[in-house]
C-alpha cells in the first residue's frame, strides 16, 4: 500500500486542490487539539475538526466517489468501494469523539486513534485516488473542465450535509444519502449552541 504522497503539480480550481486543501485544513484542526493543554481552545477545535471532517466525507462520498466510478471503471470502483469502508471506519469513531468534552481522559486517545485511521485513507487518497482521477480527466479533451466543475459540485455539496458524524449518510446513494441530508438541517441548528474558534464567528458552510 503506498504511503508516499506522490501527488504531481496541479492547477488550481481543479478537484485535487479541492481536496487537498480540505484534507491540509482537517489536519491543522486536529493539530490545534492535540497540542494544546487548553480545554476551551481544544473544544472549539475539536468542533470544527468534526465539522470539518463530517461534511468533507459526505461530499467526497456524493460527489467524488462516484466521478472514480463514472471516470476510472472497474477500478474506480474498486477504489470508491475500499474509500467508502474506510470512511465507514472513521465516521463511527467521529460519532464517539464528538460528544466527548476535553477532560475525559478518553478525548485524546479517542482522537489520535481516528486520526491514525484518517491519515492513511488521506495518504491513499492523495497518492493514488485522486492521481487516477485527474489523469485520466487532464487527459482525454472530452473531459476538459470536468475537474473544475467536480471541485466546483464538491463545495456546494458541502454547504448542504450534516456537520456532526451519521455514519451511514452518504455511503449509499442515492437513498441513504437523502436520509443523510435531512438531519443536516438539525445539526446545523445544534451548531449555534457549540463552541467554534473564535474567528469562526458562526460555522456558516454556505461561505466555503
Ligand atoms: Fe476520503
Ligand atoms: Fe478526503
């Protein structure tokens, strides 16, 4: 299994700078956590990590997935089907950190262990995944714009799922993902009430 990000140059605007960035974002907030001794600023970033976390999943799985399936054929599918089982993974043990408050002693193992399990779907992801994906999109002149316009569905996907982990929202689409989308709505309600950092001013998806 390759560990190496062996991503080549892209452009931006195109569906691998989508995701890198978000995955470089993910990564930041679980770093703010995990080195600070603070409770208040851990919380704030534990909640935007999970929101983070939460809705990039879900769009990679509505929007993403399924361009490896359209895009890649058989092994496409391959790929989007093992993502979707990693994803599985890492979503069950985001529902069990998100309701956890920094001083339970089980905040940071809880939190160290999903990221062990995220960091290597991230690896894959960037060094295989998403390398196939826009190969065979910069390549074939049918295919011209298509990158932008996944990056472009990917972010507008993410204005519209659940912010906190449901772990079977999106991993089946169409029907799951539309049982998904409507406890968005409800997790985005709850967010008023959580604490975000503080130039977070209101988690306010529809602004990314
Ligand atoms: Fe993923
Ligand atoms: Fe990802």
């Amino acid at each position: 299994m390759a560990t190496q990000n062996t991503i080549p140059p892209f452009k931006s605007g195109t569906v691998t700078d989508a995701l890198l960035k978000d995955h470089r974002e993910i990564e930041s907030y679980y770093n703010e956590v995990i080195n600070s001794n603070d409770h208040d600023h851990q919380e704030r970033y534990a909640n935007q990590f999970t929101w983070e976390l939460a809705r990039h999943s879900v769009a990679e799985e509505l929007i993403i997935y399924p361009a490896f399936e359209k895009y890649l054929g058989t092994k496409g599918h391959e790929m989007a089907e093992r993502d979707r089982k990693e994803h599985h993974e890492v979503k069950e043990q985001l529902k069990k950190f998100q309701n956890m408050k920094p001083k339970n002693p089980e905040f940071i193992p809880t939190l160290k262990s999903l990221m062990s399990n995220l960091s290597q779907h991230i690896k894959e992801e960037e060094s295989m995944d998403i390398p196939a994906l826009e190969k065979v999109l910069s390549e074939d002149h049918n295919y011209s714009g298509v990158s932008e316009k996944l990056a472009k569905n990917f972010g507008r996907t993410k204005a519209f799922v659940p912010s906190r982990s449901h772990p079977s929202a999106g991993e089946n689409p169409p029907f799951e993902s539309v049982m998904g989308l409507l406890t968005a709505p409800l997790d985005h309600i709850s967010d008023i009430f959580r604490k975000f950092p503080d130039k977070t001013i209101n988690p306010n998806p529809s602004t990314k």
